[in-house]
C-alpha cells in the first residue's frame, strides 16, 4: 500500500541557460533542455505510473507531456500549489541582480524556515512553505497507493524533499529524477535525490545549505 512519488524537475528553458530568474513567469525549453527531457522519459519508460501531476507553468507542462509519451493511458493533471516560488520584481532579471540583495543560500534558508517575508512583490515564505505542503498533501490524500509522477520547479520540489529530510537538501540538475516513497502512516522517506539521468549537469541548479529548521504548518 506504499504510495511512490517520481519528482522530476522540467527541463532547462531559456531563462536557465542566460542564469535568469523565473519563478511564476517562463520560458521555453532550450533545445538541449527537451533533449535532456526525452532522456529522461527513457529512464522512466517502464515506471508504472498510475497518475501524473505538474505545476501549471508552461515549462513543467512541456515536460510533463514528454514524459508521459511512454504511457498514454495516464491523464496529466496540474495543480497551481506546485508552483515555483515567486520572485517578485527580481523575475526575469539575472540571477546575479538578486545575490547583490541576498545570497542565494542565504534567501533558501529563510524561505525553508518560513521566515522570509518575501521578495519586493513576491511571496512570502511561510506562504509558499504551507501552499507546497498542502499541495503533496492532497496528491497523496488522492492517490493511497502506486505511483504518481509529480513534475515542478527546483526550489519548490527541494522545498517538499527539505520538510521530509532537511539534511538531504541538494541542487536539483533540470529533468532530475528523485523517489519519495510514503507509508499508509503518511511516514515518508527519500530513497533518491536529484538524480541527473539526462546528464544535464548543475548548469541551473544554484547551492543551497540545508536549514536548521524547516517551517511547520500548522
């Protein structure tokens, strides 16, 4: 009755490739970021998928439909509480921009901690820390058991896998593979992080530290 969740982040997309900022707005998948995709849909070819679910955002969609070309008779379903967290005024401006206000390590500690009360025009991290629990609540509340593909962005998915295990937060490479695995209990546990299957390499991923505390929800 073990429930298994494949987390797979999209593909590098144009935004990725310039090191600019893109949390609610978007860009398409690079030409090397679909083929990192379809790389990873040949990894998961024979994984038995029983549902699919995908942050709104046109990247993850595109992503999403990839990998679910080896299993047709798995309908994609998005949810908007698997949306990135939101930049504000720093989206779509480069990366570097952001770290002369704070450092990236820095912002992710704050936001696992729910402390950070978010960028001039963004989110609040206790905001985003409670949407992205409540949203694998439901996916799990939805599916008690098999196995459900969830694809999203990296600071959110490694958001969810820091509330599970804070030391075992890592850069998620883009189309990166990582495997939760949670017990009729709700007990959850990572059997894989960030897995880079499409050899996509840490191009998009940025260093984080794991918190000392990860905000609860109450």
């Amino acid at each position: 009755m073990t429930l298994t969740m494949t987390l797979v982040r999209h593909g590098r997309t144009h935004f990725n490739a310039r090191r600019v900022l893109q949390g609610r707005c978007d860009s398409p998948l690079t030409r090397d970021g679909r083929a990192g995709v379809r790389r990873t849909a040949q990894h998961l070819a024979t994984t038995p998928f029983t549902a699919a679910w995908s942050s709104p955002s046109g990247r993850a969609v595109a992503t999403a439909v990839e990998l679910l070309r080896f299993h047709d008779d798995v309908p994609l379903r998005t949810d908007r509480g698997l949306l990135e967290y939101a930049f504000g005024d720093y989206e779509q401006k480069p990366e570097s921009v952001l770290d002369e206000a704070i450092a990236w390590p820095e912002l992710v500690t704050e936001v696992l901690a729910g402390r950070h009360p978010g960028l001039p025009g963004g989110e609040h991290a206790a905001e985003f820390m409670g949407r992205t629990r409540a949203v694998f609540a439901r996916i799990a509340a939805q599916h008690d058991e098999g196995h459900v593909l969830v694809v999203g962005h990296g600071l959110a998915l490694g958001a969810y896998l820091a509330t599970i295990d804070a030391s075992g937060l890592v850069p998620l490479p883009n189309a990166s593979v990582s495997t939760v695995h949670i017990e009729p209990d709700g007990t959850a546990r990572i059997s894989s992080i960030g897995v880079d299957v499409a050899q996509q390499g840490h191009v998009a991923a940025r260093p984080m530290r794991a918190p000392t505390r990860v905000a609860s929800v109450a």
